[in-house]
C-alpha cells in the first residue's frame, strides 16, 4: 500500500483520501497514521452511504474501505463509485479472511 501512495504523492501536490470504516477506533489509528507520513486531505466515513455521499461530493483521487460495514458495504460502495469514475484508485482492507468477498474485489479493479 505504501509504494501505491508514495507514486501518487510524487504525481500530485495535495492527493484527496476517503477512508471508510465502521470501527472508529481502527479508522483514528489508520488516520493518525497516514497524517504522520503524507499530506493528503482525508475524508473520514462510518459506513458506505456516508462514503458516497463524501466522495460525489469531493470527488477523492483514494478510498480506502472496509469490505464489511453496515448499510452498504465496501463492495456496494465500489461497485457505485465505478458508476461515476474508473479512475479512482480504490484499497479494500479487510481484518477477516473473506475469499469471496475478495473475488468480487478483483472484478471491480480494486488495490487489496
């Protein structure tokens, strides 16, 4: 994941970051984490409907999401945004092994 970032950070001055996750704990580490090492904006949401409002709304270069979140999950959530752009780099991170959920990840163009 840090090489894929790294090569967008030399592209563009100021990259704009979505991150969805349902667990807040796990979404303020990831943050804190990725505001000590780069200079995105980051765009932080609880579920996917939350996420896809934000990104129609500002349109981000990354999403980051959770495969599993409640009222729509990761893959709706990709499934929607390529609606809209096939351009937008996309990471699925998932704590669980989810072969399935991860296949489908795969046709949908997804970094995971």
């Amino acid at each position: 994941m840090e090489t894929l970032l790294l090569t967008y950070i030399h592209l563009y001055k100021k990259l704009k970051l979505l991150y969805a996750e349902d667990e807040q704990q796990t979404r303020k580490d990831h943050i804190t984490y990725l505001n000590s090492k780069y200079d995105f904006t980051i765009y932080e949401a609880n579920d996917g409907i939350e996420a896809l409002s934000i990104y129609k709304n500002n349109m981000p270069d990354i999403v980051l999401t959770d495969i599993t979140m409640p009222n729509m999950d990761g893959l709706e959530l990709v499934r929607e945004i390529r609606k809209i752009s096939h351009h937008t780099k996309i990471v699925i991170l998932t704590a669980h092994s989810e072969h399935d959920k991860l296949m489908q990840a795969l046709d949908l163009y997804v970094v995971n």
